[in-house]
C-alpha cells in the first residue's frame, strides 16, 4: 500500500489488482504493454480521494518503429562458361530474370544461351548422338517452338533440321554442330542471374573454363536487425512497410524473430498478402551488395475512438473495463487497444471527465488535479527503468 497526505489528512490507496488480463482477452485486441499493469476495482477508485481529473477525448492512436531493412540476394549455383575466345557483350544485368534460350553474353559475338539441366555442357554436339545432354537440348528447342519432342535423347534428322533453324534465328552461321559452348545450363528457369565476382569484363580472353555466371533466388531475402527491447515489442505477423529505391512502397510482414549472434535480434521478412515483396521492381535491388532501405514496423494499428489514459481503466469481477466519472459514476467500457500509456476505449463519450488515480502518467492527454496531494520520500514511486517511448 502507499501513503498519501492531502490537506492534512493520510489517505490509504488500496494497490492495483491483477484482474486485467481477462478483460483484454473479452476484448480481443492483442495488448501486450496493457498485460503488465494491473487495474483498481470501480471500489477502490471511489475511496480514493486522491486522485486527478482527465477529460476524455476523441482521437486515433497506433504505433511504430522507424528502422532500416535489410535486402540482400543468395547466389544460388554458378556455372562455367564454356565458349573460348573474346567476351564481346553482356547481355543481361545483375538480377535480370531470365527463361530458357535468352542471350547471356557473346563470345566472338556468338551468343550463349541459357537453359535448364542438370548435365552440364561438356561435349560437342552432331547427328546421331545420344544422351541426357541431347535431351536437355530437345526440350530447350521445344520450349522455344522447334519441332522437336522434348524428351528425344538422339539428334536425327527432324532434330538436325530444328537446330538449323535456331541457328538462323540467333543469327549465327548455319551448322549441324552445337557446341559446348553456346547453352549454359542451370537447374531450374526461370531464374535471376548475376555475373560473379570475379567475372571477367568485356574485351577478356576466355578459356572455356571461365567463373562468369551465378544464379540467385528468385527475390532477396529481407531482414530486420532489431535490439531486444525493440524485439520485445512486436511479434510475428507485425505489418512492415518498405519504402524502396522508387516506386510506391512495398508491403511485408514479419515471419521469424529469431536471437542473432551480435546480441540482438533478426526478424524475417516475408510478403503479405501476395507471392513477393518487391514484385517487378526487384531488379532495383543491388545483387553484389546489400541494400539497406527506410522500413516502418507497426507495433499496433491506427485506432479511433475515445483515448483515457490506461490508469483510468478499472475491472470488475466479471472482467468487464470501466471508468469513473467525476460524479462518481461507473461507465463499462470495450478496449480498443493500449499504446504507450493510452487506452483507446468504446463505450466513452468525448468531454466526460474521470477520475485518475495520482501518480500516473496523464500527461500524454492532460489533467487536472483537483487536491494538492503530493507524494514524499520512501512513498514516491520507483521507476522501473522501463520506457513507452518509441525509439
């Protein structure tokens, strides 16, 4: 219990009762600051002449953290570049996405493709071979609209007469051949592509044994670093808002928070109510590096409705929430949500002034005292090194 003086008189408060957490779940909102405080009885509230005055207002509250999130691309498998000579042209940038046949660079401005296979490119190929690798060409050449069945394991004449065609379509000199070096072939299409590291830029001699392609994941994987205040504080689920390079902002949630080796926290990212985060806008994305980009994390939701400082509130046996009125008046209330100090209630007209316990925290919405009660030495409240600010 503690002990205030008011005018001369000492005035018992009863400590608050730990009722509340029943009443949040009657009232279905997930309030996980408001279920570490406890709540008075409508009792206690009335036998409480210490206390302070707070007029009700309208207005809408939420919450949410101002942080930066981290995109980053996850090379995925790279493959070597079998055609020997000049590099004469890169075709595709870092992060494009790329389907079956489309045109990765030039070598001795003959173009290579790209294709899907597991075998890679390791031999010349002519009429009459046979094997898995000449089935990865028959259904590159059917995806592309040659007439060759996709699953045909030996280059026969129909096949022969295809790759004349496709030829002719890349430009390059008609031939019965395909060498090792015009398909580059990666497991899976379509695919987003980045040279590697220690690709060899335009004007380089290749060998035919050259690092020059890496395949990334679809889209970049997206993370927050959080501190374990900041963790404490949201939850998976949480809506964040990206804001990118350009465009209009791009909406995810968290799927993990997950401790992180620096002694904080790492929240995942995944989309919301779609199948991507960054959508057709990925390639604004640099895939060497990471790009850190301006996120806002909601903690708690706009609300609207009638705001009380949360001491106000008051439960009752049947865990239903109230307020009293300066007039000693009972009004049960419906909790909207709590946010840094405030409770968002319906049920509450605007102007009606209750009573506030002393000692809360009323500033957020101003009150007025209506004894000169103070409080003094050991009986002054401890501060419990907790804060509601946002950071």
């Amino acid at each position: 219990m503690s002990r205030h003086t008011a005018t001369g008189r000492t005035t018992w408060i009863t400590r608050r009762t730990a009722t509340l957490a029943g009443a949040i779940l009657l009232a279905g909102v997930a309030l996980g600051w408001a279920l570490n405080h406890a709540f008075t009885s409508p009792e206690d509230t009335l036998q409480n002449t210490t206390h302070v005055t707070v007029t009700a207002q309208t207005g809408e509250r939420g919450e949410s953290l101002t942080l930066n999130t981290t995109a980053q691309w996850t090379p995925t498998q790279g493959a070597l570049n079998k055609a020997a000579g000049t590099l004469t042209a890169l075709t595709v940038a870092n992060g494009d996405k790329v389907k079956a046949g489309d045109v990765l660079y030039r070598v001795d401005n003959r173009p290579v493709v790209i294709a899907a296979g597991n075998t890679p490119a390791y031999r010349d190929l002519h009429p009459g071979d046979s094997g898995p690798d000449v089935k990865q060409l028959a259904a590159l050449l059917n995806t592309l609209g040659y007439s060759v069945e996709p699953t045909q394991q030996t280059i026969d004449s129909q096949f022969t007469a295809a790759i004349h065609q496709w030829h002719k379509d890349l430009g390059v000199p008609r031939s019965e051949t395909v060498t090792a070096g015009d398909v580059l072939y990666v497991p899976t299409l379509p695919t987003r592509v980045a040279y590697a590291p220690d690709a060899p830029s335009i004007g380089a001699v290749l060998t035919g044994q050259d690092p020059l392609i890496l395949t990334v994941a679809a889209e970049p994987a997206f993370h927050i670093d959080l501190t374990t205040a900041q963790a404490q504080r949201i939850t998976t689920g949480n809506t964040v808002t990206i804001t990118p390079p350009t465009g209009d902002p791009w909406i995810a949630e968290i799927t993990t928070i997950e401790p992180n080796t620096d002694g904080g926290h790492t929240a995942t990212l995944g989309p919301q109510n779609s199948d991507s985060i960054c959508g057709k806008n990925c390639n604004d994305l640099a895939v060497d590096t990471p790009t850190y980009l301006p996120t806002a994390l909601v903690i708690t939701p706009p609300v609207s409705g009638t705001i009380v400082p949360l001491a106000a509130l008051t439960s009752g046996t049947d865990n239903t929430l109230h307020v009293t009125t300066t007039t000693n008046d009972t009004i049960t209330v419906e909790l909207l949500a709590a946010v840094r100090g405030e409770a968002i209630v319906d049920g509450l007209e605007a102007g009606t002034d209750i009573l506030v316990p002393t000692g809360s925290d009323t500033a957020v919405i101003g009150a007025n005292t209506n004894t000169n009660a103070t409080t003094t030495g050991d009986d002054a409240p401890a501060d419990d090194g907790t804060s509601d600010d946002t950071p």
